[in-house]
C-alpha cells in the first residue's frame, strides 16, 4: 500500500528449496506467476534466494526498517499470490491490538450499550 504516494515494501525475497516437497507450489509461483507479479508491481524489488533443506518462506522488508516473513510450505501458487499481493499492499507497521472494540474521545460514564440490556 502506498503511503502519501510512496509504496511501503521495498524488497521482497522468495525463498525455497530445489529439491523439497514443501516447495512444490513456490516453484510452480515462481515460473507461472512471478513474471507478471514483477510487471505489475515495478517498484518492488524481487530476488529468489534457494535455501536448500529449508521450508519456503517470502521476507518483506519495508522502508520502516520493518520486515515481515510468511512460511508458505505446501502452499498453492494461488495462495501464494496471495499472501505476496498482501505484503505488497501492507505499511510495514506491527499490529496493535485495541484494548476495547471502541474507540471514543468521551467514553460513556454509564458503559457501552449493548443489546442484553434488561429494564
């Protein structure tokens, strides 16, 4: 995802084996679908790394100084696709997760409304 224009992923690694089971799906991404991955997304920058007796695995590294990696052991090529178009269109930033499910500047003295309630 762009942040103010500037796309936040700057490098994505693929990594995978040549000779492992594991990496069946990421060798079938690699030469069915990383060629139009790249055209699609020219700022980023892809590099395939083999790691051999490893499971597969996609390293993003953002320009946070952030970096994320998905294992994608026994994983289709779609899926595959899918977790790097997710990479590629996330901000880098860790997630926070939220104390309550609201989030107001004047919380209400009596409690949140909720749909139990008895009179």
């Amino acid at each position: 995802m762009a942040l103010r224009g500037v796309w936040q992923l700057q490098k994505l690694i693929v990594s995978y084996c040549d000779w492992g089971g594991s990496s069946r799906g990421i060798r079938a991404f690699m030469e069915s679908q990383l060629p139009t991955f790249k055209e699609k997304s020219p700022q980023l920058e892809v590099v395939t790394e083999l790691i051999r007796g490893q499971h597969p695995h996609l390293k993003g590294f953002y320009k946070n100084k952030n970096e994320r990696v998905i294992c994608v052991k026994n994983m289709t090529p779609e899926d595959i696709l899918l977790h790097a178009t997710r990479l590629r269109n996330a901000l880098g930033r860790k997630v926070v997760k939220l104390k309550t499910r609201h989030v107001t500047k004047h919380p209400s003295v009596q409690g949140t409304w909720t749909t139990d309630v008895k009179f």
